[in-house]
C-alpha cells in the first residue's frame, strides 16, 4: 500500500461575511466592496492535517467547531479562502441529508446522477443498481421523487449509493444518526468491510464511544482551531475535559463547595447550568444543582462505585403542604435511566411555606453503568408519591460524564456473585 497521504491540508483556511441584515449585502454590493457592512467570521484557521491510506479518522468538537466544513472541503462542495488541498482518490461523501439529490428525481434517477458526478457511465451503474436497491431497501419507493421519502429512507438510498461505488475515501458526517438502529449496525457492518479494504474513512459525530471503539486516530477542532491529533482514548479525554471546565465556567462553579454549615445545614445552590425545558404549575422553582463528590468537589465527571451527593434547592412561591423533591436520570438518547425522590426514599419533608426555601441532598453511589453521557433533570411537586402536581421541573438541567471504568455488557452490570460445584460424572 502507497505511503502517500490521499489527503493533505496545509494552512488550510476557510473564512465567512456574516451580514447583520440582507439588505448589508446589496450595500457592500454598490460600493463595489469598498465599503465592509459584514463581520468575518473564521470556521477554519490554519489547520494541518495529513492522512494516510486505511486511517479512519475521527473529527470531533463543539457545534460550530468547523467539522462539518473541513469535510465539505475535502469533499469538493466549498473552497476553501486559502492554505492547500490535495485529495488523492474517488471521494464519497455522507453529509447533510439528502446532500447530492435531486428531490424531484425519482431514487433510481438519483442513483444514476449520483454515479456520473463521481465518473460512472450509466452502464457501470446499471451493473451496481440491483445491490445498491437491496441494501438501501425502500422497495418500490425507488421510482417515486425522494421528496416523497422519510429521512430514514433518504438516508439508505445515499448511504448505499456511496459505498457501492467503491471510493477511496468516505466521508461521513453524523448522517448514520438518521437511520434505524438494525440499519446503524449495518452500516457500521459495511464500514468495516471498507476499513478491511484498505478505504480511509473521515468520521464527524459527537458519540465519543463511537470514536474510541471504531477509529484509528482522532483530532479536536474547537472554534475552528485542530487543539488535539493523536489516539482517540487521549482526544476524547481533552475534548470532554474542554466541554467540563467550559461547563463549570458557564455555571459559575469552583473547584470545591462546602455543602453542609455547622448552623444552617446544607447550603442552597443557586446555579442551573442548563435550562432547555422547563414545565410545572409554578408553585415553587428550582433555584440550583450541584453534583459533589465525598470531599466537596464539583463534579461532571464520575467513575461506577464513587460516592456522591446531589444536591437540590427550591424556592416555594405558595404554601405546599406535602413537598417532593426529585431527579430523574437519562441517557444521551433520552432514555429514562432511574429516578428518586425524597417520597419514593421514605423521607416525608415538611410544608412548605411561601417564600420558604427547601435544600435536599441526595448521597448517590454511582452504579456500574455503560459509559457516556448522562442528563439529570430536578423536580419538586406536591403531594404523595402516587397523586401529585409537578411545580417545576428542568430538563436536562445538569450533564455528568460516567468515565470508562471497565467492561460493561449491555446498559449495567449488576451486583452479581458466583459460585460452582464440579462433580465427576
């Protein structure tokens, strides 16, 4: 195999007008661009990257890292403003859905277009058209226009249509996301069997699990800047140890929170990092959330087994003779995880009285559960565990990473112990 790289990017560079209005651009216009009524705003800046045949590359970072743009680069779609660009090989790209299709063509139009922008005749795709229709499996959809598609089915006709004109380079950019979870795996399936071919892949997703199971090498791009080129067990680390300290700047944290005062017991927290949904009757508002561990550090990052205290604040805005203070836990996926309240734990708080505020903490011993990203999203109600009235509750309010401690087999691992008895038959 050549050690020549397929793609090389030298200073590479790649720079955006944003106009505050439409009308800034029809000014700039008349002035003959004497005259700038634009800001520039940099989505690549001087990134050198090289790759070589077989690599499969993991790119991640923040939306508006300037991912999605160095693939499209690669890929032909933009120019860059200025650095160099060498590409080495028939390029097939996996971008925005749909991206390459016309939605008023039929699929089977698609896929024969699709072939001749990448240098096929109509007769060598003539000859791949029955495989590429069996994997992608939209049946007699194949003669209606895509418009007409789901995202699901848009996403099997590009994905198959790419790896079945065998390119040198496949660039993929969260589209897989779109598909079912039995299309997913065979998709990864077929990546796979590309990887085996000597292909070299170019992979942007936000699945740091992904990243270090399925790639050979990964960068971190932030705000348009490569901060990190190496394995992807120590990029993920830098990229997640970015996301925390911008977390816990953003949410206004220290390194350390006393939790407990010898005279008014556990301190209120007054800080939400994250407030994306919030629904309730208004009775009462969480004021804060905080994650510690045993010796008052703040935490967004945890190990299976640690000890922790989660602790919960609520301001009452009308008397609530049965308050419940509460969380729920969720995965990356939204999937309910576990919840608890200070009901379902057996302790009963006392009324609550306008004005009036409620800290609670939760000491929680992290479980053996699959690595990733978690969401915890506080609540206080009132009533009984069984009729109750939500008064607030934040989804999605605080986001903690479970660090990879060990092998874990489906979602947990459960408390498990063995034993065994050999006889002689």
């Amino acid at each position: 195999m050549s050690s020549e790289p397929v793609v090389l990017l030298k200073n590479l560079s790649k720079k955006y007008p944003i106009y505050d209005r439409p009308a800034h651009k029809f000014l700039e216009l008349l002035t003959l661009r004497r005259k700038a009524f634009h800001r520039e705003f940099w989505a690549l800046r001087d990134v050198d990257l090289e790759i070589r045949p077989g690599c499969t590359l993991g790119i991640i970072g923040q939306n508006g890292s300037g991912k999605s743009t160095l693939l499209q680069i690669v890929a032909g779609i933009l120019p860059q403003t200025r650095g160099d660009v060498l590409v080495n090989g028939r390029v097939a790209a996996l971008l925005e859905l749909g991206a390459g299709f016309n939605p008023e063509f039929t699929g089977r139009e698609n896929v024969f277009m699709n072939g001749a922008i990448m240098g096929f005749t109509k007769a060598q795709m003539q000859r791949r058209l029955d495989e590429i229709l069996v994997f992608a499996e939209i049946g007699d959809f194949v003669d209606q226009p895509v418009k007409t598609y789901s995202s699901g089915m848009f996403m099997r006709l590009a994905f198959s249509v790419a790896i079945h004109t065998d390119p040198d380079i496949l660039l993929v950019d969260e589209a897989l996301a779109v598909g079912d979870v039995i299309f997913q795996h065979r998709c990864i399936n077929r990546i796979n069997r590309l990887r085996q071919e000597g292909k070299t892949i170019l992979f942007v997703t936000h699945d740091l699990q992904a990243v270090t199971r399925f790639c050979d090498r990964a960068i971190l791009l932030d705000f348009g800047r490569k901060l990190e080129d190496g394995k992807p067990e120590s990029v993920s680390q830098r990229y997640q140890a970015l996301i925390y300290e911008r977390e816990r700047r953003a949410a206004g944290k220290g390194e350390r929170w006393t939790p407990v005062d010898q005279d008014l017991g556990l301190q209120i927290v007054n800080t939400i990092p994250y407030i994306h949904n919030r629904f309730g009757e208004g009775g009462a508002e969480i004021l804060g959330i905080i994650l510690l561990s045993a010796d008052g550090e703040v935490l967004n990052e945890v190990k299976a087994r640690q000890e922790t205290l989660l602790v919960i604040s609520a301001k009452a805005h009308r008397d609530l003779p049965n308050p419940i203070v509460g969380f729920t836990v969720r995965d990356r996926l939204g999937v309910e995880i576990a919840s608890s309240n200070t009901s379902y734990d057996g302790l009963n708080l006392p009324p609550l009285h306008c004005g009036e505020i409620v800290t609670v903490g939760f000491r929680i011993q992290v479980p053996e559960i699959r690595p990733g990203s978690y969401s915890i999203a506080p609540a206080i109600a009132n009533g009984n565990i069984w009729e109750h009235t939500i008064e607030d509750w934040i989804d999605n309010a605080f986001i903690v990473n479970l660090a990879d401690t060990g092998l874990i087999y489906g979602m947990m691992r459960w408390p498990v112990s063995v034993s065994y008895n050999v006889k002689k038959g």
